[in-house]
C-alpha cells in the first residue's frame, strides 16, 4: 500500500466526536429491546457523507474493541443507512433492536466522509453508538472476581485482573483509588460475559493507595491495595 492510500485510508477515533463531527449518545442501555435515536451532527463548512453499520465486537483485556459483522442473533432495524448532511445541521437516524438470547450488545458506526471526494488526503472519521441490552430481569450480584490489586511504587501504578464469571452483562461505573487523606477515580467500563479485563491505573499522590473500589449500579466492590517494590 502507498504512503498516500495509507494516510488517506480511514482515521479511527474512539471518542464520541472529532473537532468537526460528532454522534450522540454515545453509549446507551436497554432492558428488553432497544428502540432509540442517534444524533449526527456536521459542524464543518461543507457537506458530509454518513454511512451507518451495525457491528458486533468483542473487547480485549486491555480495554481495545474488536469489531466484526453483526451476529445473525442480533436484529437491527435503522430508519436510515446513510444520509447527507449539510454544514451546521443535525441528522436523526432512528432503531430499533432485539436479540434471540439475551444480555445482547453492538455498535453502530456511523462512517463521516466529504460528499466531493479528491486526489488528495481523503479522510473518513468513524464514530460509535454502542447499545447494550440486559434481560428485563437482571440479578441483583453479578459473580466477578477480582485479583489483588497490586501498587508498584516505582511505577506509581496499581495493578488488578477482574473476571466476570457468570452469562450476565455488568457494568463497572467507576473505579477509585482511596488512601486515608486522598481519592483518584477513573472512568468504568462494560465486563462482558465471561469477559477479563487488566487494569493498570496510575496514582499522583506520595502516599500509597490503600483501598480499590469497584463501583456497580447496585453494589460495590472493596478491594485492599498490596504495595510492591517493583
């Protein structure tokens, strides 16, 4: 592949808009089935191009989304696929999903692009509306298991490993780090079923973090904080 097709390819962004365009909400939650909206705006000086595709995915250890066809178990309905949008204007594309098993979750990316395509750098911005689906009865405790989380002093870094262990889907709203005079937090995270993540959260204060606390909608998780040399 050419330098240029390469820069020109696709620029993957993984927040919820650019500079010049954006899609809201970014991240929504069902019980039953899903029937909502997705807002996408174009705040450049020249039309765009939207092409909108539902995608399954699965996610990593690390946090990193892995993208893939929509499951054939999964059933979405868009009010449109693709659209122009002209400068300053905000476009509405309409859904509705079911699953046949449900928890059940996708993503809906919507794919930005110049209407007037050139020879130059001919960039596309990706940006996701992801859903997740829970039964309409969801248990009270989800099984998750957490490692020890570990603090390195010379990395100013905590360390954990949490499994989720049982066919629900569960969220982590928070994690926070607690000493006895000091507190850090950091945004959650979806735990997919049978899902694993690594955490590997920094800490600014001297003192070392005494406590981890996962925070779920219903309960939470404290966890003591080891402290290592290393």
């Amino acid at each position: 592949m050419s330098l240029k097709r390469l820069l020109g390819a696709v620029l993957f962004l993984s927040g919820c808009c650019s500079l010049a365009q954006s899609v809201s909400p970014v991240i929504v939650e069902y019980k039953g089935k899903a029937a909502g909206q997705i807002a996408l705006v174009n705040n450049t000086l020249t039309p765009l191009a939207v092409v909108l595709e539902p995608r399954s995915f699965s996610i990593t250890p690390e946090g990193n989304g892995i993208y893939r066809p929509l499951d054939s178990s999964i059933h979405v309905k868009l009010s449109s696929t693709s659209a122009r949008i002209d400068p300053g204007q905000t476009y509405y594309v309409f859904y509705s999903a079911t699953a046949d098993k449900l928890p059940a979750w996708f993503t809906v990316y919507s794919v930005f692009s110049k209407v007037q395509h050139t020879g130059g750098l001919d960039v596309r911005i990706l940006l996701p509306h992801t859903v997740y689906i829970y039964p309409k009865k969801q248990p009270a405790r989800v099984a998750v298991q957490v490692d020890p989380p570990v603090y390195s002093v010379r990395a100013g870094r905590v360390e954990c490993d949490i499994e989720n262990n049982s066919a629900e889907l569960t969220r982590v709203q928070e994690v926070r780090l607690t000493s006895a005079a000091k507190s850090e937090s950091t945004a959650g995270f979806p735990l997919l079923p049978g899902g694993h993540r690594h955490l590997e959260l920094n800490w600014s204060e001297k003192e070392p973090p005494e406590t981890m606390v996962l925070q779920f909608a219903h309960n939470a998780l404290k966890e003591p904080i080891h402290s290592s040399d290393q």
